[in-house]
C-alpha cells in the first residue's frame, strides 16, 4: 500500500522529501521521483508478465473447453509464483559446443531492450510518465528493434539447426514488420504533429477523438505488425512448436528460458501499450476533464492509469484470442503478408492521409475545405472535419488501398484460393441435395 | 505353391460346415462373377439400400466345402497370361476365390508389365509386395508374393515368384514405385536381393544389424548380437549368460 | 527462360546446403518418425525417411502365437484405430476357417469400426491442425474422441487399444445401453464437425497453408500404392468397402466423398465428410441391428486348413490388408500385415520436394501416419 500512498500525495511528497521548494525541483523531478516510479512500473509490468502468462492459459483453456490451471491457490492464481519459482530452482543447462559468452547475455540484451522501452510510455496524464521524451515514439521503434539482436544471438549461439533456423526467422519478420509498424503511425503522426507519446495523448485529447477512427487502416496495419514484431500467433514462427521444435530458444532452460518469455509478454505489453496510445487515446478517456475538475487531480491521475491499463488489457485479450484461434503462417506467406501487403498498404494510408489533410486545411494555408482550425498553436479539426475524416477513412481509403493492393497481388497464389473455393461449394452443393445441415 | 494343391483331408474338421456361404455374397466370391460383375469405371457402385437388413439372407444357401484349391479354366485374362506366357506360368488356381498366378522368375518383370499394361488387366495398383521362407524346399526357399489390384476393373491378382537363397529377384519399382519400400522391406526381413532398386537398403532394422529377422532358421529370442555389443554395451539378460553366450558364439 | 527455372536449386542460388534432422524426437513427427532433410534456405532439396525405431517384429512373433493369441498384437499396430486393426485380423482368419459370423456381431463391428474410424479421423484432425498451428482444434476433437472412448471402454473395457473382436464375432453382447449411447454421440457429433469447418475451412491461413502443398495427381498416387483419402483426395474412386464389401457393408447406404485437386485441402475435405457418412453408416446399422447370438461355433483350438488368404478392410488410414499363410498347425505360417501407413509414407519424399519445412509438418499429417503401424 505505500506506494499507492505515495502515489496519492506525489509530487508534493517527494517535494518535502528533498526539502526543494519550485521552481528549483532538480532532485525531486529528476532523481528521486523517476526512481520511485522506476520501482513502481517495473515492479507493476513484471507482476503484470507474469500474471499475464496466467491468463494466457486461462483464457486458451476456456477457448478450449477446458479449466486450466487450478491447483496452485484458489483458481490457480498462485500458478505465476510457482512457476517462476520451478524456473528460478531448474538446472541452467549450456550446451557444450554454444558460445557461452553470448548464449548468456543473449536473453538478457532482449529483456533489458523491452524493459526499457517502458520508461517513455505515458502511463497516465500528469506525473505518471516517467520520461516524455520529445522523440518518444522513435524511441520506442528503434529500442524495441534491439530486442531482435537478442533473438539473433541465442539461435546463433546455441549452435543448434533450429535454433539458428528460428533465429534466421525472426530476424527477418522483425526487419520486414518493423517497417510497416513504422509506416502504419505515420498517419497518426500528421494528426497529432508531434512524435512525443504524451504529446500525441494530449492531440488526441484535444481533438476530441481517438486516431483510430481518422486512421482505421493504420491501426489495423499497426495491430498485424505488432503481432508480427512480437512474434505472436499468427506470426510465431520463430517458435514454432511444430516445424522448430521452440526455435530460437530450443536449447535454452531454467531462468534463461524464463527470460526470453518475459521479454515476448513485455514486448506485447510494450506494442499494445503504443497502439494504445498512438491510436487509441492513451490514457484520455471522454469525462476525464470533468473528473479532474471535480474530483481533485490525484483521482484523475490514477483513473487516466486505469483507463490506459484497460484499454491495453483489451488489446492483449485479442492477442490471445487469435493465438488460440488461427493457423500459423508458413515463412513466405508471412514475408508476402509484409512486403506485398502491408508495407504498401501503409505507402498507401500515408500517401491518402496526407492528401485529405491538405485538402481540409484552411484556404489560407492552400487547403480546399478548410476542416482544420488553427487553435491554441496547433490545428484541430472542427466538427465537420471530423466527420470529414471519419469518412474519408473508412469509406475512401480503405476501398482504394484494397484495390490497389488487390492490382499489385492479383497474380499472387495466396491470393487465387478461387478455384479451391469451388470445389468446397461443390462438396457443399451435394451435401444439399441430399438435405444434410450445411456448415455455416 | 506345392502346399496349396494338397487336397484337404476330408475328416478336417471345419466350423460351421452346414452354413449359408458368406462368400457368395461377396464380389470376390466367384471368378465369373468377379470378372464380369464390375463396368470399367464404376469401381465403387452404392450398394442397393435396404429397408430391413435384419432379415438379410444371401439368397442361393449354397453347400459350404473344405478348401478348395481349383486350376483356373474359365478366366478370360488367366488364359491370356497362360497362352502368352506359355510354360513360364507355371501355375494359375484360385483358393478361397482369390487368384493365384505363379511364374518364373525370368518371365516373372514381363508378366508384371503385361498385367500393368493389358488392357483386361490394367493391375494399376501394387498393393503389397511381401516374401514367404521355405527352408524345407531346396533351390527355391523364398516365394516373392505380390498382390496387385486394379482399380478399373476391380479385381485383385496374386503373383508368386520361387527364388532360391541369394538369387535376385527382378525389382517392380519402375512399374509401380510404391513397392520401394516393400522391397526395401522384404529385403530388410528376408535378405532376398531385388536387381534394379535404386536403392536398396534396410528400413526397418539398423543397417548393421546382422541376420534377416523373417527367416524361419531366425530365432524370436535372439537378444544380444553384434549390433547390440556395439551399440548398447550390455546384456539384456544377464541371467543366463552361459546359455546366451554358447549360442552366440555358435552364431558367429 | 524456362530451361533456368527447371535447373536445380542449389545451382542458382550458390548458397551451401543444410542437413536438418527432424525426428525422431521432434513434436510433429506424429510419433518417432525421422526425416533427414537436405535444405536450401527453408526450401527441402532432399529427404529421406528413417523408420524403424519402434519396431516389435510383430510378423515373427505371430509366427509363434496361436491364431487367438495374434489378436492384441493388432490393436498395437495402429493404435488409434485399434478397433479396425482388430477387424482386419478376424476377418481374415474367419475367412481362412470358413467361419459365418453372426448378423448382429457384423453389425456391432460396423458400428464400432465406423466409431473407430471417427475417433482415428479426430484425432487425425486434432494433429494435423496442431502442425498448422491452430491449437485449439485439437483439444474440440479430443472432447468428441473422449465420447467414442467412453463407448469403448464401457464394452470392451480398454478404451486405446481396444481389443473388441474375436475370432468367431464378438466375446460379449453390447451392455443394454450401448444403443442410447451412441445414437446421444451421433445427435452431437455432426454439428461438432460442423464446428470445426468453421473455424477451418474458409479460414485464409489454413487455406494458405493447405491448398496446392503437397499435390499427388492420381496416377502418381495409383502408382506410388497410395490407398484411403490419401488416394481419394486425389479423386480416384476406391474404398475397399464399397469396392469389395466386407462384413455387412454391402448392407449400407453411403458415399465414398473424392477429391479433385489432391492436394492437402482436398485430404482435409475428404476426412471431414468420411466422418458424416461414418454418422450416417452407425445410424443405418443401428436402425437396423439384428438379433441374435454374437458368437459363432469356433474350435477351440484354431487350426485353420493348409492355404492361403488375403484380406483387405478400408481402415481410417487405408487399405489394411492381411495375408496368412497356414500350415495346418494352430499357428500361422507366415502372418504378412499390409500397413496402409507404411506405404502411404512413401509419398512424403514425392510431397515435400520443393516445398517449405513448415510444409513437410504439413505432409506428414495430411497423410495420417501412426508409427505403431508404420514400423510393426
């Protein structure tokens, strides 16, 4: 509970700690406040991992009519610990011919490079940001790639063929997706006109809106990517269990294993984490204003926490519903999905943002509609520029980046399933004919 | 097969001598009927549905004997085989209903690319290609049997072919390569070498593994070896060594 | 132009070769099968298959066992369709003995055989999904097979290896509620299937994964030996139980469903529909069961006449063929088992060449091998 008392009376708190008085804060900013908070998230994201782990099972075993874990605690909510305890007290097992310098560090370089993407990620409004940093969001891109190395180290280092197949595998997807990752936020970023993560929660504060609805392809190629770049299913062939036996950690155990897999679930958290804030509004939530006008700013602050956490915890149910529901993708597939497809569908989505933004920008400034007022230093739709963009979105460029991708494609063997299509509509057909149920 | 023309001794007690003849409902049943009863191309007609089964009774009771093993006469296809290939099919019965063509090994690839080919036959499916040791009958211990079907006419055909220990058998692999691996098989079980595989290994067993495990002279309990000296360094039995150890030495 | 694209791999790309040993220890090896892949890049140049790790020599000890004793060794074959293993075997000593088994006993074995067949093909689906990657499936299919098996288990008492038939018919009569039992399982099991089209059968990825991977034209399959919907996928029309009946087949009404393409999908299709006509084969044979005794009058002691027989059934993975030679001893000659799975396991080598590892995962299951049965 202390921290959450610390959290209800701070900055104050550390203010009368240090004994400084504003505007001189240096200490209380940042030193010690950063530190608190730095105890905080990581306590908090590393108890969320491994409770996420728990949930993974729970919400796969009642996909898959079953309980899942029960035995440890009650509803087996106890299972994180004892997990983490078996991992902790399991032989560390080296291979003997693995390059063992690099065989150890290689889990740590992916956890650490995860972990610390955590520390620009607006957790809520005001002080619960550890650092807004004015590039947060190429931040977050370029740290979270590092990750990959560590993926690429272990499978090169366990010298074992499917080992190094798995990490030739990830480092490849994670190339390809971070690309459409990138491009998928660019249109975001012509909205909110800044690339820091707390600047692009308070745009979408101000416009009233989250980036979602004026960016619909956007965010759906940022939620492929992001599948892809954390290598989750569909995308998880760098693990796959059935071709790889694990991938690239095959010949890891014990607590290097354990590492690997906080990195893949703080990766996950990390993703959601930015489509939440990029696309989602980030920890603003509609009211928030008027609670913090009548409830006091503490409140506000930790609800702005709550709704960013819910929101994220959305986005991670989803994760774990197409894990437990879709095939995987084979290697070629997965390549053609992120260069043939997604890559220019975000050429495409920035390409048709940018024309509807200057077109709705005010004559003055060369648009046409003049959708785009100029308010408080920065630009904001009106209310008829929202709907304008609204529909421009979903309605226009979607449709024509289909058509479009559908042009590059059409001679793509993914693409013409047509004539396999016909055969199952014959099976079907008969089936008919002799009256028997037809699956839906 | 020498042992199949043995008459049947009329005392043989068999089960159910009295019965109604199950076979004759079936389309393998009689030669005639298998020859002529399917269309080419309608392998597979749906049986006529039938309201109550549970009365089912094939309708000719036809008197059940003991095993008969009949020289084939009236089977178009059978003369045709016996005609071209003359004295190297040496035997042509049906037992059971089930035909038998046994040939000369030097006729024995050329009969296999009749029946493939012939446009009575068309055996397009080689549907098992397996071996029988007979240690008592000299120069020819090893029967070569394959089972051929053809899926237009929907006939099945037995090929038996006598080798003696160590000869080659002629290999159907560039007639039907499904036999790759019963060959590699057969091989692997019985040590019979087939002329023309590609690639004939053992398959089954390791490919140091002395001894053809099929072979009558093989015993079951034949558990420590060469291969198991190698490769496992140690007895499975250790209680009585002394036995094991006379025997394998002797084996040796 | 076209003479480059028909060269060899290795020679345009000047890229080194990749041995990958995949098995026997390997999670979709269905068991411990050992494929020795030769690589460039992901793409499979080369392979070749090690079998043999779980071999029992069952051929030479039922040279040593009386015909009953041979039985068991059957459900150990494939063990995921014990049942139809078992079917095979009696039948084919049936017909060495001229024995006429009763009606109902036939009947009873067609039920429990199609079960079977529907347990094997679950279980086949469950698998075969599981290598594509979709998890869940498999734990759906295993809630229908716990069905089947409580059946089994009920009747016979073992629920894998479930030694149902004897030589003769069956050993005991059905318990009074074996009927209710299976016509509940037949009510569910339909939309069950059902279920698990929807969640594959337009799916895109599975699509992607499956259509075109792993075509076989049906020459080749003829001739490559190919039997069960390994065959049938390939659109070639022969089912050992409509071509030949065997037990009480010929009493039943159903079809035998075929592909067009021969390709993995085609496979998939063909499994999910043999499973309704499973459904609609119990539910003739139960409509219609007969009464009576489930034993015929068997010697004591088997001692078949000196000949020969082969028996072919269509079990879930093939034609299962028997071919005993007796002596006139009580026990066989020579007992030559016909494992569909062994031969079928041929064509992995024509199905994967040029395709992805992740393909070859999906060959090996769309060809539903059991290693019981492949290795004997």
């Amino acid at each position: 509970m202390p921290e959450i008392l610390a959290l209800l009376i701070a900055p104050d708190w550390v203010r009368s700690l240090t004994g400084e008085r504003p505007p001189n804060v240096f200490w209380a900013e940042y030193i010690v406040w950063p530190l608190i908070q730095i105890v905080i998230v990581l306590f908090v994201v590393l108890t969320v991992v491994a409770y996420l782990v728990y949930f993974e099972r729970k919400i796969s075993a009642f996909i898959q009519a079953r309980l899942g874990p029960m035995r440890v605690g009650p509803w087996g909510i106890l299972q994180p610990a004892a997990d983490g305890l078996k991992l902790l007290l399991k032989e560390d097992i080296i291979p003997i011919k693995a390059d063992k310098l690099v065989f150890s560090i290689a889990p740590i370089i992916s956890v650490v490079s995860t972990l610390v993407v955590l520390a620009v990620i607006p957790w809520g409004a005001a002080w619960a940001t550890i650092a807004n940093v004015n590039i947060g969001l190429l931040f977050v891109l370029a740290v979270s790639s590092v990750s990959v190395l560590g993926l690429v180290l272990a499978g090169w280092s366990s010298n074992s063929k499917y080992s190094l197949l798995g990490a030739l595998r990830s480092s490849a997807q994670m190339v390809s997706y971070e690309v459409g990752m990138g491009l998928s936020i660019i249109g975001a970023l012509i909205f909110a006109r800044t690339l820091s993560l707390s600047g692009i929660v308070e745009a979408q504060r101000a416009d009233g809106l989250p980036y979602f609805l004026f960016q619909p392809l956007g965010f759906l190629i940022y939620l492929i990517s992001a599948l892809g770049e954390t290598n989750r299913a569909p995308f998880d062939l760098p693990e796959a269990e059935s071709e790889l036996v694990a991938g690239y950690h095959t010949e890891y155990s014990g607590f290097r294993w354990a590492l690997f897999f906080m990195a893949e679930y703080t990766a996950m958290l990390v993703t959601s984490a930015v489509a939440v804030t990029v696309f989602l509004g980030g920890w603003y939530f509609p009211g928030l204003d008027w609670i913090k006008s009548n409830w006091g700013p503490n409140i506000y602050v930790l609800l702005s926490v709550a709704a960013f956490a819910g929101k994220i915890a959305v986005l991670i149910y989803a994760y774990m519903w197409f894990r437990w529901t879709w095939p995987r993708y084979r290697y070629d597939q997965l390549m053609e999905l992120g260069w043939k497809w997604l890559i220019p569908a975000g050429l495409a989505n920035v390409v048709l943002t940018g024309v509807w933004y200057v077109l709705a920008l005010p004559e003055a400034q060369g648009g046409v509609f003049g959708f785009v007022k100029q308010t408080a230093g920065r630009y904001v739709p009106t209310g008829y520029g929202k709907i304008y963009f609204i529909l421009t979105g979903f309605i226009i460029t979607i449709p024509l980046s289909w058509a479009l991708l559908a042009t590059i494609n059409r001679r793509s063997r993914d693409f013409n399933l047509h004539d396999q299509r016909q055969l199952q509509i014959k099976l079907r057909s008969e089936r008919i004919k002799r009256n028997e149920p037809v699956a839906e | 097969m020498a042992d199949d023309n043995k008459e049947l001794p009329a005392d043989k007690p068999i089960a159910e001598n009295e019965s109604d003849k199950k076979e004759e409902a079936k389309p393998d049943a009689t030669l005639a009927e298998r020859t002529e009863a399917k269309p080419e191309g309608e392998t597979a007609k749906p049986a006529p549905p039938k309201a109550a089964p549970t009365g089912h009774k094939p309708a000719p009771p036809a008197k059940k004997g003991p095993v008969v093993t009949v020289e084939i006469t009236d089977d178009p296809l059978i003369n045709k085989i016996k005609e071209k290939f003359g004295d190297a099919v040496t035997e042509a019965v049906a037992t059971f209903g089930q035909q038998i063509v046994r040939v000369k090994k030097n006729s024995y690839l050329d009969l296999c690319r009749f029946l493939q080919t012939d446009e009575d036959a068309l055996f397009d499916l080689c549907a098992d290609l397996t071996a029988i040791h007979w240690p008592e009958r000299k120069e020819e211990e090893f029967d070569v049997v394959v089972q051929l079907y053809s899926t237009q006419k929907n006939r099945r055909l037995r090929i038996k072919v006598a080798l003696a220990d160590g000869d080659a058998c002629p290999s159907l692999t560039a007639l039907w390569s499904g036999t790759d691996w019963m060959e590699r098989e057969a091989y692997d079980m019985f040590g019979i070498k087939f002329e023309g595989h590609k690639d004939l290994r053992r398959i089954l067993l390791p490919e140091d593994w002395p001894g053809h495990p099929l072979r009558k002279e093989y015993p079951v309990e034949y558990r420590d070896n060469e291969w198991t000296d190698k490769h496992l360094q140690y007895r499975e039995i250790d209680y009585d060594t002394s036995l094991i150890d006379v025997k394998y030495a002797e084996r040796r | 132009m076209q003479e480059e694209i028909t060269k060899p791999r290795e020679t345009l790309l000047d890229a080194e070769e990749m041995a990958l040993n995949m098995g026997p220890q390997h999670p979709s090896t269905h068991g411990v099968l050992r494929v020795l892949l030769k690589l460039d890049g992901e793409t499979v140049i080369d392979l070749d298959c090690d079998i043999g790790f779980l071999h029992r020599g069952v051929e030479k000890i039922a040279e040593q066992d009386t015909y009953a004793m041979i039985t068991p060794y059957w459900d150990r074959l494939d063990y995921v369709a014990a049942v139809s293993g078992d079917l095979c075997y009696v039948e084919g000593v049936e017909k060495l003995l001229q024995v006429e088994v009763p009606r109902r006993a036939e009947y009873l074995r067609v039920i429990l055989t199609e079960l079977q067949r529907i347990a094997s093909h679950l279980l086949w689906l469950g698998t075969h999904a599981i290598d594509i990657g979709a998890v869940t499936v498999l734990l759906y299919c295993f809630r229908e097979r716990e069905e089947i098996l409580k059946i089994f288990e009920d009747f016979i008492g073992a629920r894998l290896t479930a030694h149902a038939f004897r030589i003769g018919g069956l050993w005991w009569d059905v318990y009074p509620e074996f009927e209710t039992r299976v016509r509940d399982f037949l009510k569910i099991i339909p939309d069950r299937i059902t279920e698990y089209e929807t969640l594959l059968n337009t799916n895109r990825i599975w699509l992607s994964r499956t259509v075109g991977i792993g075509v076989l034209p049906a020459e080749e399959a003829i001739n490559l030996s190919l039997t069960g919907p390994v065959l049938r996928g390939s659109g070639v029309n022969y089912d050992v139980r409509k071509a030949q009946p065997y037990s009480a087949y010929a009493d039943f009404d159903f079809e035998v469903p075929l592909g067009e393409n021969g390709d993995t999908y085609d496979r998939y299709l063909i499994r999910m529909e043999e499973m309704r006509q499973s459904v609609r084969i119990i539910e003739q044979a139960l409509d219609g069961l007969p009464e009576g005794p489930v034993m015929a009058k068997v010697p004591k002691v088997i001692k078949p006449p000196v000949g020969e027989i082969y028996h072919s059934i269509e079990a879930p993975k093939g034609e299962l063929g028997v071919y005993l030679v007796s002596d006139g001893t009580g026990k066989p000659y020579r007992m030559r088992i016909r494992p569909p799975a062994y031969i079928n396991l041929q064509s992995l080598k024509r199905m994967a060449i040029g395709h992805l590892v992740a393909d070859v995962v999906a060959i090996i299951g769309t060809i539903d091998i059991v290693l019981g049965e492949v290795d004997r």
